[in-house]
C-alpha cells in the first residue's frame, strides 16, 4: 500500500490524510491535538516569512516611479536613450536609428518562455515581452524580423500595463522585457499603472548590453534583475557587426558596473528562482569573434567571482551572417570548451554552460 509520501501532495491533502492516519489508528485525541497545534503552528511561520517585493514597489507608493517615467519621457522629445543619441523628437513623430514609434510602442508577442535561464523560467516560466525594433542591428541576429524589420503589433502604454498584469495572471514568475532600452519610457509608464492595479512580479531587464551608464542609473530602484549581453570585446568588431557601433564594448563595460552597483550578484531563493540580481550573457561565436576569452577576464577582474555567466552555445548563421565568411559557420565544441576552460581558470563559480556534448 502506498503512503502519502509516495506521491507529490498539496500541505492541506497531507494534513487531510494524517488525521484519517490518526483517528484509523486509534491515536488519543489529545496527541491528535498536539499534532494540529503544531501543524497550525508551522503553517503560520510559514505565511509569516519575508516575501519578496519588487523593487518598483517603493517607487510607485512614493510616487518617484511616475516622477522617473516623465522624465524618461522627456528624453525623447531630443531621443537620448541609447549611445546613438540621435536626438530626433520621437514624441512628433520622428525616428531615429532604432525606428521605434514615438508615444506608442510594438510588441511581437507576450508570452511565458520556457526558453530563457531556468532561475527566471521555473515552473510558470518567464513573462516575456518580445519588443520589436532594435538600436544594436546585428548582422548575425536571429530575431531579425522583429529586430530589423520591425514586426509586430502597435500597442499603447494601458495596452502594455495589462499585458504585464495578464502574464501574472497566469502565473509567470518575472516579468521579461526583451530590448526595451529605445521603450524605456513607455515601460515605466505602464509599470506604475500597473503596480497600482496589483502587479507584483519582478522586472528583468534583457537588453543587448549597449545601454548608456547614466540611462541605467536613472533605472536604480526600478529594475529587480538585469540581464544584459556581453557581445564582442573589441570595438572594431562591434562597429563591424553591430552597425557602426564601436562604442559597444566601452560602453557595456560602464553599464554592466552600474547594473551590478544596484542589484548585485543573482543568487536563487529556496524554490531556486532568482528575483533580483545581475545575470551576464556572452554568446560564443566562430573564430572568437566576441573575444570570449577577454571578455571572462574581464568579468572575472571587475565582478565578484560568483556573478552569474551564461556562455552561450547556440550560434548559428542568421540574417545577413553568410555574407562575413567568418561568422558563416556554427561554433565548434573546441571553441565552446575553450571559453568555459578559460572562465573556470580565472575563478568564475557561477557558470550556466550549455550543456555536455559542447565539453566533450
């Protein structure tokens, strides 16, 4: 005969099922008293623990998150958002090289993601919001359509605070908002109506890494976890690959040590879902196009040992790739092997690697 341990059981089944134990086994009342008092007990401490509170939260009650949105706000009228500075008023209707719209916005698609770090994905998964246009345009990317051409849905900032509240809803574990750097503002914005209409889940900022440093000291207080790229080590192949962008490695360097400043090293809670901290992605590409190997030097002097590193495995040729015949190609096990070797030797600790075929 199976007991109740055998299988997975909500708290109140357990409970349910100890009391028939007790009373088809003839225990006194009294000891099932005891027992029930002591359930109650624990039930209490339980209910009693410290939960975690988004860090918007604050800002929202005092009303420097509405304050922080204006302001972000503003910074579109002249758009300064991210290191291109275009200045072109995005509130008239102007764009610049991202090509987002102004006070509108356009979103792919809303939607748990199974495919992100399992610390943010869990069981209900990641609530992802896919962003549509870009202010990196990688000739490698593989999510061009939305990235380049801009595909997706224009939605406006009530649309985007319910698209945050239905993915609670559903029992998403963060919300995952992917390139937001040129919808800065709008995020903002929709975030304190919907904090204000219940919302509780964190903030995961997943950006490229090319973020302007003061644009993310202004997020302090706001984003919970930030998950940024670390793409290329050497500017002329930012500048290269990434439209001109030279600036990327500099620039992401400064960004990533104010990202860390304000949340810190990612650890896991007791169901293993990180809630708050900074999370570190470097894809490896052929012929160590991102310069890996300096990159977790890098990394490894600047951080704490323990921040969280996915090297990432799953290049492959996209978009416009095939016309650089040295991004033409997958990476190869020797490459990947070689990055994880090096990362392990400089004392990262925290490592996501992506799996055991790439360290054969």
């Amino acid at each position: 005969m199976k007991s109740l341990l055998d299988k997975p059981c909500s708290r109140r089944h357990l409970l349910k099922g100890t009391i028939r134990l007790c009373v088809n086994a003839g225990l006194s009342s009294i000891l099932l008293d005891n027992f029930l008092a002591s359930a109650r007990c624990r039930a209490a401490t339980a209910d009693q623990a410290p939960r975690f509170e988004p860090a918007y939260l604050e800002q929202h009650r005092t009303g420097e998150l509405g304050r922080r949105a204006e302001e972000f706000w503003s910074l579109m009228e002249a758009c300064q958002l991210c290191p291109r500075s275009c200045g072109v008023n995005r509130l008239e209707g102007e764009k610049g090289f991202c090509q987002a719209p102004g006070t509108d916005l356009v979103v792919s698609a809303f939607q748990p993601h199974f495919g992100e770090e399992r610390p943010l994905v869990g069981r209900g998964g990641s609530g992802t919001i896919f962003l549509s246009h870009c202010n990196l345009r990688c000739v490698f990317c593989q999510n061009w359509e939305i990235s380049h051409l801009g595909r997706g849905a224009q939605r406006g900032i009530e649309d985007l605070a319910q698209m945050m509240l239905k993915l609670q809803k559903i029992g998403c574990h963060n919300l995952n908002f992917v390139t937001p750097t040129h919808y800065a503002a709008h995020i903002l914005k929709a975030l304190d109506i919907a904090a204000a209409d219940g919302l509780r889940l964190p903030i995961v900022y997943n950006t490229s890494g090319w973020e302007r440093a003061e644009i993310v000291a202004r997020l302090d207080g706001i984003v919970d976890v930030y998950l940024p790229d670390f793409k290329y080590w050497d500017g002329d192949l930012s500048a290269k690959y990434s439209a001109g962008a030279n600036r990327y490695p500099d620039d992401t360097r400064m960004a990533i040590r104010e990202m860390h400043r304000q949340v810190g090293v990612a650890r896991p809670d007791a169901k293993g879902l990180i809630r708050r901290g900074l999370m570190i992605r470097h894809l490896v590409m052929p012929n160590n196009t991102g310069g890996s190997e300096d990159i977790m030097a890098w990394i490894a002097a600047t951080l704490p040992k323990d921040t969280y590193v996915n090297i990432m495995a799953q290049y492959h040729p996209a978009y416009k790739a095939f016309d650089h015949r040295e991004l033409s190609r997958r990476i190869t096990g020797e490459e990947y092997r070689r990055v994880v070797d090096r990362a392990r030797q400089l004392g990262l600790s925290n490592l996501d690697v992506q799996g055991y075929q790439w360290l054969r």
